[in-house]
C-alpha cells in the first residue's frame, strides 16, 4: 500500500504541471508562449505515466511476495489481494487520466 500512495502522489503532481501550463497560457501571460505550454504537458503526463507503470509494476512484485509465503504464515480472514485490486484500479484511473488529457475525451 505505500507503492499505492507514493503512485497516486506522483499522479496528482502530473496533474498540477500539466494544468499549471494551461493556467498560465489562460492567464494571457505574454512571456507564455505555445511551445512552454507542450513542455507542462509533456512532464506532467509524464510524471502521470510514471505512476501508472510504478503501479502495475508494483503489482507484479506483490504477486511475487505472496507466492513466497506458506498459508500459516498468513492472518486469518485476512484478504491479501484487496491492496492489488486498489493498486490496479488505481493504475487503471492513471491510463485513463492520460487518455482524457492527451485527447480530450470526455
């Protein structure tokens, strides 16, 4: 779970450098010109992209972890795959944040 947060962090600070550009290209701002717009956007989805593959990386290394360990060494009634499917969905909204920022869908 901390992969989790540092992932959905870094997704949240793409977000911020990509909408700052905009911010300041609406602002009217002279000294922003066109091409300093596609620099946020580039790095801000970037930093997006980053946490998406962090996050199904992050899966993968779990699965690893699990498949290392006995059923005794488990608690009882304890899910061991709930943090995988929030880490997937999680990343699942990272691929989808791309998508709506690169094309402008929805």
């Amino acid at each position: 779970m901390a992969w989790n947060r540092t992932n959905i962090s870094l997704m949240a600070f793409g977000f911020v450098i990509e909408r700052f550009g905009l911010f300041l290209e609406i602002d009217g701002r002279k000294e922003i010109m066109l091409f300093q717009r596609h620099i946020s956007f580039f790095i801000g989805v970037s930093f997006i992209l980053l946490a998406a593959f962090a996050t199904f990386y992050s899966l993968l290394q779990h699965q690893r972890v699990l498949n290392t360990m006995n059923p005794e060494e488990t608690p009882s009634a304890y899910n061991l795959k709930a943090g995988m499917y929030v880490n997937g969905t999680v990343g699942m909204l990272g691929i989808a944040l791309i998508i709506y920022l690169t094309l402008g869908i929805i």
